[in-house]
C-alpha cells in the first residue's frame, strides 16, 4: 500500500526568503556543505551525550561517521550520518520552522536574537543552504530508538512533501538533486571528487568524527615491470576514503604534540619556509570555552606595513572553520601573529561569516593579548638571541600598541628596544637607560629621524655628548607618534634633543648678548625660513643647527603627514648658532665692521643651508645653495695663502 504524502505550503513570503537566502546571504557557495556537515556532527554529539543517559542507545564512538557519496550519470551529492535522527515531529519543527514561522515572525525573531548563537540550528537556513545548489533536496530521517522513519522532499518553491519512508538505522540522509553543470565553471561541480576534498579540507578538517567519500576507480593488473597486462579486464575499485585529518592540535594536551607537529601545522597555516620564534597554546575552561594555538613567525611578511595586507586569526566554532582572517581577535599592532581559535560558543551572524560585536569576542581579545605579550616577556628575560630578531622584524609593529592600547602601554614599553648613543652596537631598554642616567640628568634625551648613520652624526648631539648624557636613537616613523603621547616613563619626563631650549651650560648673558644684534639681522635675512636665530648651549664643534619649537608639529612628523597626503602648514623652526665656532666670530666682525656687506647676507643661507643637509632635510633652493656654495669655494682658492712672517706681522698690528 502506497505511503500517505503530505503536502504542505510554505506561506507566501517563505519563496522571497528562500531567495534572499540563496543568492544574499552567503557569498560562497561552497559553505552549503560545511553547513551540512556541521548538522551531521551536531547529530552525532547529541546521539553520544543522549547515549550517557538513555541505556536503549549503544554508541560505538569509532563507528559514527559522515558520509558522502555522488552520482555523476544522475548528479547526486548525497550527505549521511548514523547520528540521533529525528521523528516526524522534529522534522516539522526543525526543518519546517521557516514555514511555521512565516517571514515577518523569522525576521522578527531575528533582529532580537542578536546575543544568539544557535541561530541556524533554530531556524534551519544552514540546511536550505543546499538550494543554492540544488533543484530539489530530499531528507530521510530515523530518530534514534524509534521504528519509523520520515521522508521530507521539496523543490525550495514554496511547498514541501512528507511522507513515511524506510531507512535501516539511525540517522539523517540528505541528497542534493544538483543543479545543472556549469559547463563553463568547473568550480562548481559538487559531484567532483577533487572539489568535495577542496571543501572539506578548507572548512571542516577539524571536525572531531570521520567524514569520508565513497570513490570508485578502474584498476587493470599490471606485470612486474609495472606495465598493463595484455588482455587483462579492468576492475572496479571502490574505497571509502577519508577526507578530514581530525587533527585538530589546539584541542589536544600541549604534553603529547610534538614540536614537529606544531611546526607541521605552522607551515601549513602559514605558508612559511622555516620554523616559528614561538608556539603558544591558550586554554579557557568556565561560562565561555575557547581553544587558541598562536604563533610567533621568525620573519615579517612582504606586506606587513601594506594597507591593503590581509590579517587576523582563523577563526573556528565546534572545530568548524568560520573565517581566515578575524580581525577582533588581536589588535592590529599584533597583525604578524598567526594562528587559530576555536569557540564553543560565539555569537555569529544568520550566515556565520560575520562576528557579531559581544562581550566574549573582546573578552577572548583581552586574553590573547596577554598571552602574546607575557611570551614576549619570557622570551625576552631567557632567550635574548631570539628575541633581538623578533624585535628586529617586528618592532616597529609592536611600537604602534604603545599608542594605540593603552592598557598594555607599560608592558609595551617595557618591551620596547632602542638604538642609543651609549652602544652604537647594542639595543638598550628604557629601563636600563634609566638605570645609566648621571646624576643630574632628569630628563629621557632622544632623537628621531630618518636614518641612523645621519643621526650618530647629528650636531644635536654634540653638547649632551660633551656632558655624558646618553641620548636614544630613533628612526620608526611610529616613533614621533607614540612618543608625543608618553608623559612619563619611571618618573621621567622624554625630551627631544633637537627641539626647546636646552641648557646643557650655565647661561652666558655676555655671550646672547654680543652676538645679539648679529643674529636680529640674521633673523630678518632669514625670516622667510626661519622664526628665529639664536644661541645655542648643545654645540660643541657645528656652526649651526636647526630645533623646533616644543609647539609645533616635529619635522620628521611633519615629512610623514606630507608622505600621507596629509595637508600640513608650512612650519618655521628656530637656527641655533655656536657663538664659539670661527665662522660665527667671523661674521659677527664683519658685521661689526660692515653691516651692508653682501656677502654677509650669502653666508647666512650657507649657514641655514648647512643646518638643514646637518640633519637629512631638503634645501628651499638646492640650486642656489650650490652656487653660494661654488662662488665661496672659488673665492678661497684665488686669495693667497697668508705666509708665516706675514702673519706673525699681522698679528703683532693687532
């Protein structure tokens, strides 16, 4: 006797939501079957768990499995499990809960189930997922400690059959009526073999049960040498092949994985040649339970500091891959951080490719930070070596936290290392700066710019030298950003070298004063570049230099926001002058002499000139700076040179 079929009909707005499922809501096709995947181990576990209490289930762990199989001539993907099944019931309310529902209570229902998790196990869209592939899908279902088994049979176009059906052990079989083949986009053929190995590999390797294909292949027997026998008859070889490791490392104790498995994994995940700085492993047990396996690489990406570069952890769910690059995760001065963390629980969204913003995202955030940088700490305090190259490929990364993460500012400092004055060969801390201060000094001297070997020989440097302060080297152009936002570090205030008024000397009134009416008319020379001349106390040996006023934006910040497109005012900056250099004596007697002498005026832009290619910056006018340059050189060359007795006699007439 034939079997009863129930027809039912979705309500009217289910075929425009269907439809919005298929082609909005997911934007990869392939995450149909990660979806049914998914269902199938959610099966599984509920038969394990439901077996602990119910002592009618016998559940054998090693024989629960994911099945898959295809049809090629009849194009069939057929996806089955020997989970807990589900009874007529079930399969209305699970399956069929679009239709119960109706949109507008779906929708509804949606915009306030925001801290959800469960949304696609509610609602069923993982399974109609399968209609962006198929023309029809049909459902057999047996509930675990039940007879009878359900039928459930629709096209996705608005109607759906039940009906009573055979099946001869628990479980759920679901099989895709394929859409035709795109003969033009193999991408997408879901009967392929190589493309269901591409698909399980990518999204649900992890997955802690057995999924495996059943393949067929001709095989012809062949002689010694390898050779196809002469007349033989090709067999038909079928395999059950499994396509997923189950090697999920994160979730195994850190004692019995191997440094080689790691290192395996790391590769793999990476794309890298050589082995990890470090492997770091997170466990979080409690209300929220997570998994994290990170990894330190031992070289910085070509794209590090790219806008464009992708970053982030893969992301997993119950071992299901989620997302490659889950930016949440880890700040962004952490982007060279790899590796992978699995949730049990986690807000996602009705597709499960987007995060939803939670508590639980930033709490597993906060945690993987300090996991991060308590690694560093270790690796800085037992391994020095190998912490020197991390700094040396990532430094300038971690720099931006400083700024950025003020929660982790004085950690970060305390990581952060620095060329300085005191060994030109060897990094310092800021602690240990601090600890080789002079007594007198109250003050973290530094100095930024461009490039190290113009800053070792920056005339900036020559008073704090002389004195014995130490002065920090820096050449990140992170630097001028995090260091204009530290007050403080150990009580001590930073200063620049190269901008205020230091007072390295006791003040020499007669000095400002006898060069005072010089460096006015300088000044005003000068006005179209400069905002002031005056004396400087940090020259020892350099004739000029430039600083900048405390006020005003740094010049190597200032090169940066320009490099940015970044629209900033012309900024003028003070020329300090060494009162006892040979060419300031001598211009202030011929000042002194011969205030309206024209040359005067052409020293005081060599002078300028001189101050700006002193610490790497660009001339206003490179070309008239060369001729002043070449005039003077000229000059020198046709005066003769004074001889000894004509010198002597000068001097005497002095």
């Amino acid at each position: 006797m034939a079997a009863t079929i129930e027809r039912h009909e979705f309500q009217a707005e289910v075929r425009q939501l269907l439809e919005l499922m298929v082609h909005s809501i997911y934007s990869n096709k392939d995450i149909f079957l990660r979806e049914l995947i998914s269902n199938a181990s959610d099966a599984l576990d509920k038969l394990r768990l439901e077996s602990l209490t119910n002592s009618e289930l016998e559940v054998q762990q090693d024989q629960l499995v994911i099945q898959l199989e295809t049809d090629q001539a009849e194009r069939t993907l057929t996806i089955s499990d020997n989970g807990i099944g589900m009874s007529r019931e079930e399969v209305v309310a699970h399956i069929g809960t679009i239709a119960k529902s109706g949109t507008a209570e779906f929708l509804k229902k949606l915009k306030e189930s925001q801290s959800s998790a469960d949304l696609i196990g509610q609602f069923g869209v993982g399974f109609y997922s399968s209609f962006m592939v198929a023309d029809r899908v049909e459902l057999i279902t047996r509930r675990a400690s039940e007879d009878g088994a359900t039928r459930w049979n629709s096209t996705g176009d608005g109607t759906y059959a039940l009906e009573e059906a055979e099946r001869s052990e628990h479980g759920t079989t679901i099989i895709l009526h394929l859409k035709p083949e795109d003969r033009e986009n193999s991408l997408f053929d879901y009967t392929s073999e190589w493309k269901l190995r591409e698909i399980v590999k990518r999204y649900s390797d992890f997955i802690n049960y057995p999924i495996k294909l059943r393949t067929e292949r001709k095989e012809v027997d062949k002689d010694e040498h390898g050779k196809p026998v002469e007349g033989a008859i090709p067999r038909t070889i079928v395999e059950n092949e499994q396509l997923n490791s189950q090697k999920a490392l994160w979730a195994r104790p850190k004692e019995v994985v191997s440094a080689d498995e790691y290192n395996q994994f790391y590769r793999h995940l990476s794309h890298d040649w050589e082995e990890p700085l470090r492997t770091m492993t997170l466990k979080a047990e409690g209300t929220f339970e997570y998994q994290a396996l990170l990894f330190l690489p031992r070289h910085a990406p070509p794209d590090l500091y790219m806008r464009e570069a992708k970053r982030g952890l893969q992301l997993y769910v119950k071992r299901v891959f989620i997302m490659d690059d889950c930016e949440e995760l880890l700040p962004e001065y952490l982007r060279f951080v790899k590796g992978v963390v699995d949730a049990q629980d986690l807000s996602l969204n009705i597709s499960r490719e987007i995060l939803q913003k939670d508590r639980h995202i930033q709490f597993m955030r906060k945690r993987l930070v300090k996991k991060v940088l308590e690694t560093l700490e270790e690796m800085k305090s037992d391994a020095d070596e190998d912490y020197q190259v991390f700094w040396r490929e990532f430094g300038r990364a971690l720099k931006e936290g400083i700024y950025s993460d003020h929660e982790s500012r004085e950690k970060l400092l305390d990581l952060a290392l620095f060329r300085s004055t005191h060994d030109p060969e060897k990094l310092t801390t800021l602690a240990d700066y601090v600890a080789r201060m002079p007594e007198g000094q109250d003050k973290i001297y530094f100095l930024t710019g461009e490039n190290l070997a113009a800053l070792e020989r920056s005339p900036h440097l020559e008073g704090f030298k002389a004195k014995g302060y130490e002065v920090l080297l820096m050449t990140d152009a992170v630097d001028e950003i995090w260091i204009g936002t530290m007050p403080t570090f150990q009580e001590k205030t930073f200063q620049s070298v190269a901008a205020g008024d230091v007072e390295l000397a006791e003040e020499n009134k007669e000095k400002r004063e006898e060069f005072a009416t010089l460096l006015a008319w300088m000044g005003g020379k000068l006005e179209a570049h400069i905002k002031e001349v005056r004396v400087s106390s940090r020259l020892t040996s350099s004739p000029a230099c430039l600083v900048s006023d405390p006020n005003e934006i740094p010049p190597n910040l200032e090169r940066l926001m320009r490099a940015m497109g970044q629209e900033v005012p012309a900024i003028k900056r003070i020329l300090e002058v060494n009162p006892d250099h040979p060419l300031l004596v001598r211009m202030k007697a011929v000042y002194q002499a011969k205030p309206d002498d024209p040359a005067l005026a052409e020293q005081s832009e060599l002078l300028y000139g001189l101050a700006v290619l002193a610490e790497g910056g660009d001339l206003p006018d490179a070309s008239r700076f060369t001729r002043l340059l070449g005039e003077l050189m000229v000059k020198a060359l046709e005066e003769p040179a004074p001889t000894k007795a004509a010198s002597k006699k000068k001097k005497s007439a002095e």
